[in-house]
C-alpha cells in the first residue's frame, strides 16, 4: 500500500477521531477567551461520555437509534451544569483556575464511576451499536476530498464541522463575541465600557462544559460504543490543540485534525504494513510526545488572552 493509500485508507478515522477533540477544544477557546483557564476539559468529557451512555441504554428500548441523537444535548445540559463548579470557583470566588480544574477533573472520575456502578454495577455502560458510519452516495466518488470526508463518516463530524462555523462567526462578527473577547484581554477596561464581566465569563465556561460533553457523547457514541470511565486523555489532547491553534478557530481545527492523524496511526499500526518498521511502543506513544513538543515549542510564543487566569475584581483597578 502506498503512502496516499495509507493516508486516504487512515483519513475517514482520523477525522472522526478529531472531531470530539475539536468539540472541546472549543470549549476550551469560549472560557479562555472570556478570561477563564479551563484545564477541566477532560472531566467535562468524561461526563458528557457518561450522560450520553447513560441515556441512550435507557431510551433505546423504546425509541431506538433516535436515543443516540436524543442524548447528545442531554449530555450537553449535563456537563453544562457541571461545569458551573468551575464557574462558581473560578469567577465568583476567584479560585485559582488551575487548581479548580484539577478538582473538575478529579471529581467527574469519581462522580462518573460511582453513578455508572450503581446503575450497570459495573463501571461501564455498554451501548448497543451507536452511531454508525455513513458513505454520501454521489459525494464519495469525488477525487481524493471524497474519499475523505464523504466516506465512512459521522453525522456528528458535520455537527461539530458547523458549531465550528459558528464559534468563528460568534467570537468575531457579533458583539457578544467582542466583548467575550474583551474579558479575557482587559476585563477593566470591558467593565469601564459597561460590560459584565462576570457574566460572560459565566457563560465562557459554561459553552465550554457544553462543547465539551458533546465532545465526550460523540466519542462514547462513536468509538467506545458506550462508557468505560475513561475518555483516554482526549480533554488533554484539546487543550494542547488550544494552544497548538493560538486561540483561533480555524488554528484549532489544524492542531485537531493533526492529533487526530497521530492517535490514529497509534491506534492501528500494529496491523498496517507500512507502519511495521517502526517500533510498536514508539508509535502508541507518538501522540503524546507530540503534545508534549507543542506545548513546549508553541508556549514561548503564546497567543493566550491575556488576562486569562487572572481573577477579576470590579472595584480594584
């Protein structure tokens, strides 16, 4: 097999894989923006993956594949909700975020587990089938485009394609996204001009918990086909894809698509010819040595918010 067949065999994967990396990131993108550091994009994951299981096994007796769609905003409305913690810590009670978001993380381990093992008895919930794969007839014959993006794919790829579009236009053609925006680079400055801090910072983290559960029920709904108390350290992967992308939708979608590729290769060069001359171990540990590198070489030239992390308070200046 060739190179461009290996890379258009591995493609309709790797993008697939990308796409919940995508979803959180840009929930990463909302809170930091807004001024808040958000390094809990993995336990919100982990939610997301868990309330999405949760309720596609109990609704899918009655309603069947209907009960995957179904329970992605759940999942969404979930991780939401608890993502609030880190809103009320970080914002309202100007905890460090760093910190807050190591307990978010903590917390949706044990929070998940132990609500997966008193409803299944077990720590995992497994899902019947899942969101399946799906080729666009006609599309798919298109000359290379085709054979990676209309073929093999999720309908979730596009959802998150278009939320995508929609994070670009709402950061820099509204003025909701310009005084997001102006939070997370002078909160002073947003509040002199009559701007509420606190509340878009609430509502930076609270889009970020959403986009992240979506990303975590897309990748139990697609990959693991239901909830096995880890999501893999794909919320990690997000934030390094934050910083990898500059803060910028469009740099994200570059930085995801890339980890992607790399966890991919990962994943199934232990069966791929073209792979077998390179070492077993190296490969599995390629997409993290590859975060590792990128926050090492893109840290120096970071184009974070600048204010982010920082903790605000309106009657100092």
């Amino acid at each position: 097999m060739s190179a461009i067949d290996t890379f258009l065999y591995l493609s309709p994967m790797a993008i697939g894989v990308s796409m919940p990396i995508l979803a959180a990131s840009l929930g990463g993108l909302f809170s930091e923006r807004s001024g808040v550091v958000n390094i809990g994009l993995e336990g919100q994951m982990l939610v997301g993956a868990f309330a999405a299981s949760y309720v596609s096994v109990r609704l899918y007796p009655a309603i069947g594949a209907a009960a995957f769609w179904l329970s992605l905003p759940v999942a969404m409305a979930v991780a939401l909700l608890f993502s609030a913690l880190h809103a009320v810590a970080c914002v309202s009670l100007n905890a460090n975020h760093v910190i807050s978001g190591t307990a978010i993380n903590m917390l949706a381990a044990a929070f998940t587990v132990f609500f997966s093992r008193t409803v299944t008895g077990s720590g995992v919930i497994d899902v019947r089938g899942g969101i399946m794969r799906y080729t666009f007839p006609g599309l798919s014959n298109i000359p290379v485009l085709g054979k990676i993006l209309f073929t093999d794919t999720y309908h979730t790829t596009w959802l998150i394609l278009f939320l995508l579009l929609a994070s670009w236009f709402m950061l820099y053609k509204t003025s909701f996204g310009l005084g997001l925006r102006s939070c997370g680079e002078n909160p002073h400055a947003a509040n002199a001009a009559g701007i509420s801090v606190t509340k878009y910072r609430y509502v930076g983290v609270l889009l970020s918990g959403a986009l992240s559960g979506l990303g975590g029920a897309v990748y139990a709904l697609c990959f693991d086909k239901g909830f096995t108390g880890s999501i893999y350290g794909l919320g990690f992967l997000a934030l390094a894809s934050l910083i990898f992308g500059r803060w910028n939708p469009w740099g994200i979608l570059g930085s995801t698509v890339f980890f992607g590729y790399a966890s991919t290769v990962a994943n199934v060069a232990t069966v791929m010819p073209a792979f077998a001359k390179f070492p077993t171990v190296l490969l599995k540990v390629f997409p993290y040595v590859a975060t590792l590198l990128v926050l090492v070489f893109f840290s120096r030239t970071s184009a974070a918010p600048k204010a982010a992390g920082e903790a605000f308070d309106k009657d100092k200046h």
